[in-house]
C-alpha cells in the first residue's frame, strides 16, 4: 500500500499544492488545512475512480474516507477488499 | 414582526433575541451548542476588548475567519463597539490580501490558526494594523510589531453586559468585498439600515420564525451567508455551522439529525447537491425541512426540475435573486409560482423597487430589454475608497445592477444576462446565458460556461467550457445535441471538457480563471 500512498501524495502535490507540499502529513485534514474545497474533493474522487477502477458511491463521499492521505489509502484498501 | 421595531443596528439582532430567548441555542458547530445569551455575553466582552485597543466609531476591523462561533462573536462585537466589520475571504493568499488591507486600513485584524502562516507572509504591519486576534494561535509572533493577542483571553472578563454605545442608524456597519469574477474587488459599504431593513424583508417573505434551523454551508463574509445569520439572529431562529459541504453526505445527515427547516445555496451548490449526495436516499427523512432557496447566479431550468423531484413533497423552493450592493435581496418568487415562473427571477421583496431602463434610463415597456435598476433602503452606500466605479452604478435612479432582462405582464422580472458579459461574434449580439442553458437541457453536462475568445475575423469567437456527467461523454456527442437547439452562429466553435470548473469559495463560477483555463490549455496542448 506504500505505493498507493506515494500515488495519492504525489497527486495531491501537484494538483492542489503546487508542488510545494510542506505541512502535508498522512493525517492532514484537506478540508481543515483548506488543501481541497468541493471542486477539489470531485477532481480527487475521479482520480481514484480512474487510477483504481473503483466507483465511489455518493454516501463513502464523507471526511472518514477522503478527508486525509491516511483515510484515503484506508478506503482503498477497504474498496479492494 | 412587533420586536422588529427595536431592531435598528446589525448588533440588536443579537441583543434582541439574547433578551428574549437567552437559553436558546442559537448557533450549532460540530461540538459547539451556544446560546443566545452565551454569544452576546462573548460579543459584549469583545467589544470591550476592541475598545481598549483602541478601537471607536467608524474603525475597519477585518475578519479573516472560517465560519465558527468566534466568527459570530467578531461580526456582532464590532458593530457593538461602533465598528465596521470588513469580512475578508478565506481563499485569499498575500497578493490577494495586500491591496484589501491597505484600502481598509484595520485597526484589528481577527483571525485563526489557519490563516496564521498567510498572515505572516501578508506582513500586517505595513498597513497600521495595531493589533492582531487570534483563534487558537498556533505560531511565534515574538517579532511582530503589533501585540497579538489570543481570541479566547478577550472574550473572558466579567463584565458581558450590553454596551449601549450610540450608533446612528446610518453608520457603516461592514464593507463586504465582491468576489471579483469580473474585474478588480470592490468594498460594498453598507449601514446599519442597509442591513436592517433587506434583513427585515427576507424575514418576512421566508416566513422565519424562532423556530427555524438553518443549515449554514456558504461562508459568512460572502453576503448571502451574513443574510443566513442575521435573519436567523433576528428571529431568534438557529443555524447550523456545516464547513464540509465537499463532503455532502455529511450535511445532508446533519439536516435530518438537527431537523434543519432550511437550506440555502448557490447554484453549484445545488448541482453538487444533486450529481453527488444521498439527497433522494434522504427524502423521507428530511421531514423538518420546510424549504430550499437559491440565489448567486442563473441556476437551469433542469437543475431547478431535478431538485423538485429530489426534495420532499412538502419542501418550499424559493428561488431569489440579489447583489451584494443590495446588502442581499432583491427579488424572489414565491414557492406557489416555483413551475409557472420557473425561468423568472420574480419580483421585487418587501421595500425594493426594482425597474427595467434603457440607455437612455427611460422605463421601457413590458416585455423590452433593458438594464435592471433597484432602488430601496437596503441600496449600498457606494464602493469603499472607489468614487468612480461608485458613480458608475449610483445615480438618482438607484443602483445599476448591470444585469439584463426584462419583466412580464405580471410583474414577474427575468434576467436574460449580463451587460459586461455580452458576446459580440460577427454582427450578432450573443448572451452566453442563453447558451449556457442549452448545454445544460442536453443532460450530458454538469456544470457549463460559454465564453467569447478574441478571433482576428470575426471579433469574438465563442468557446464552452464543460463538466460532462460521464466519462464517455465526448465534445462533438454534446456539441451535436447543442447543434439541434441553437442556430449556426450561437453554437460554441469548441468545446473543452474539464473536470471542474474554478469557484470561488462560495462557490460562484470564476469566469477569468475560466478564460485562463482556455489560454492554458491552448498553450500546453498543440494544435488545440
């Protein structure tokens, strides 16, 4: 999953960070850090339907799954299950 | 409406309804439940706080704050001390916020953790501020030239009874900066009155009562979500503080489980609402929720369609229109004419007069284009520090709203565009609402902006910029669908398929980032 985790920074990085990602921790809220508004979180949600070939249904659209590298790559691993 | 009659400052609203429901709980955040009378205690002791930093009448203090309970004790405990709050937008970075704060010049800037770092960079003590307030300060300000102070140590003391300071109805309550879409931002200054009269007005056609929950998801410094607070504040009502409408999952349980009565948003915000929420899955559990409305913008036909059949039976749909220089409102439709009008912007609220002019500012008759021109209490006072662009929408007719249209048999007004966002392709006069519109009825689009590029032949060309619904959807399957609805000259020479496209936080279409979109693209891609 290490992997994984290095696909959904090196995203997060470029798209939203410019590519300056200093104080981006596996746990930083996106939304708390004003990292990620909605546009964001949709751009976000169709990287991973792309990159991952999963389908993101509306209700796993909440912070516990999306909201931090670290609960991303959990729900990932959870989709892949 | 009897109590209304001792509202005549922004502050009363406050101070009102913490006299006659202190045990209320007026404001709900996460954790947070406060009442009315915790708030006006808080604002009491800020106030006090911002008067012995120096603080009086007339001063700017800027907040640059999420939306939070502290935001509420800022906004409220300015205008207590005879300040002028100047809400600043979260989004801005130092570039963004240097021309604000040297136009302002704050007293008191009050802040939070958040913005601590941009803070710093913005370098505060270039534009006098003397002191700076911040909500759980997190970094060193040992080297700073002003004292910067913790928010929670001013909103402590003792003494929280109301100041009683004198205020004239006609003092400057806040300078609210437009978001800038088109153009450099103004500062909308508005009076106490301003405020208080549209706020009186909303509360009257919404029907709001003490009773009333609203779910908050705009921010407050955008004027929409300062109306949600101050006539819910003015009714003794409650709102609900939601800042992860990304998530909208989350709000839309929030609502059921706070048995929330309203809701409000922009037109994003309810496209957002439909394409990716559990909203029809919510249908019966929303049994509290007495209406929607929408402002911010032309929503489509087909939005407005989807929702109705979205919401509850029961659920009211208020669609309104206004301006931040109309401290708010201006128009809505009333829900029992939602269908018959759906196209329509409705008619004027309760003090607002609102006419249709042309060039010449003569009346034109029904059913003729011309300019939309309000007039009423709740009309700005003009730009701050800005006299010109101030003379350009002020005149004895009243404010010029820039916003095109025209008004039916019935009273009923209808925008057909924007003065400065006309399209001129060849000969032909083109409004890229309209245009806007059609890619929207295909239902293949999610979100569409048609924009007019300069072309060396004709002048303009016209360029969409789309949201597809789905991944499969390409540009020439959408353009052949526009293709059936709109004539050879109105059909966008190019279509560019974008996965979202630039908001402001409050979730307005930014229509220059759109244009910088094309030139980007254009730039990185050959040939395109």
């Amino acid at each position: 999953m290490s992997e994984v985790r290095e696909i959904i920074r090196v995203f997060i990085v470029e798209n939203f960070l410019f590519g300056n990602e200093d104080g981006l921790g596996d746990e930083t809220s996106f939304l708390d850090e004003g990292i990620i508004d909605s546009t964001g979180i949709l751009e976000l949600v169709n990287f991973c339907e792309e990159e991952f070939s999963i389908t993101v249904e509306d209700d796993e659209l909440v912070p516990e799954n999306l909201d931090s590298i670290n609960n991303v790559v959990a729900y990932l691993q959870r989709k892949a299950a | 409406m009897g109590r209304f009659t001792y509202q005549t400052l922004t502050n009363h609203f406050l101070e009102d309804s913490a006299k006659s429901f202190p045990d209320k709980v007026a404001l709900i955040h996460e954790d947070v439940r406060a009442t009315y009378g915790q708030i006006n205690a808080k604002a009491n002791q800020l106030a006090r706080s911002l008067i012995n930093q120096g603080v009086t009448k007339g001063d700017r203090v800027a907040l640059i704050l999420e939306n939070c309970l502290e935001y509420v004790i800022s906004y409220y405990g300015v205008t207590k001390a005879g300040g002028v709050v100047a809400p600043l937008n979260t989004d801005l970075k130092p570039d963004g916020l240097r021309p604000l704060l040297g136009e302002l010049t704050p007293k008191v800037v009050i802040s939070s953790s958040r913005f601590e770092r941009i803070l710093k960079a913005t370098d505060l003590s270039t534009f006098k501020v003397q002191a700076l307030l911040l909500r759980d300060p997190k970094l060193k300000w040992s080297f700073a030239l002003f004292p910067v102070l913790p928010l929670d140590d001013l909103i402590s003391d003792e003494e929280s009874s109301n100041l009683g300071i004198q205020i004239e109805e006609s003092a400057l309550a806040s300078i609210i900066y437009t978001s800038g879409s088109t153009g450099k931002p103004k500062g909308v200054m508005l009076s106490h009155c301003n405020i208080v009269s549209n706020t009186h007005s909303i509360c009257q056609y919404l029907y709001l009562t003490e009773k009333d929950i609203q779910m908050v998801v705009l921010p407050f410094f955008y004027v929409m979500g300062k109306s949600l607070l101050n006539t819910h504040f003015a009714v003794g009502g409650a709102i609900v503080i939601n800042n992860k409408f990304a998530f909208p999952a989350t709000v839309i349980k929030q609502m059921a489980d706070e048995e929330v009565t309203g809701f409000s948003g922009v037109p994003s915000t309810y496209a957002y609402l439909l394409h990716r929420s559990p909203l029809v899955d919510y249908r019966g559990k929303l049994d509290s929720l007495r209406y929607c409305s929408q402002a911010g913008g032309h929503m489509s036909r087909r939005i407005k369609e989807e929702l109705q059949r979205s919401l509850p039976e029961h659920t009211e749909i208020f669609i309104m229109y206004g301006a931040t220089e109309a401290s708010a409102r201006l128009t809505y439709v009333e829900p029992g004419r939602f269908e018959d009008k759906m196209d329509s912007i409705g008619k004027p609220i309760p003090g607002v007069t609102l006419r249709v002019l042309d060039e010449k500012g003569q009346e034109v008759f029904i059913g003729q284009t011309g300019e939309f021109v309000a007039a009423g209490s709740n009309i700005m006072q003009g730009y701050w520090k800005q006299p010109k662009a101030t003379r350009s929408v002020l005149d004895q007719d009243g404010y010029h709203t820039g916003d095109l249209g025209f008004q039916d048999r019935e009273g009923y007004f209808y925008v057909t565009g924007r003065k400065d966002n006309l399209v001129k392709v060849g000969g032909h006069r083109i409004n890229p609402q309209e245009i806007e519109d059609v890619f929207m009825a295909t239902g293949l689009v999610l979100e569409a902006v048609v924009l007019g590029i300069p072309d060396e032949l004709l002048g303009q060309r016209l360029v969409a910029v789309v949201v597809p619904r789905g991944e499969e959807c390409s540009e020439k399957e959408i353009l052949n669908r526009c293709a059936q609805r709109l004539p050879k000259h109105k059909l966008p020479g190019k279509v560019k398929l974008v996965r979202a496209l630039p908001k402001s936080t409050s979730g307005k279409i930014e229509r220059n980032m759109c244009f910088e979109l094309i030139k980007l693209q254009s730039s990185t891609i050959p040939g395109s």
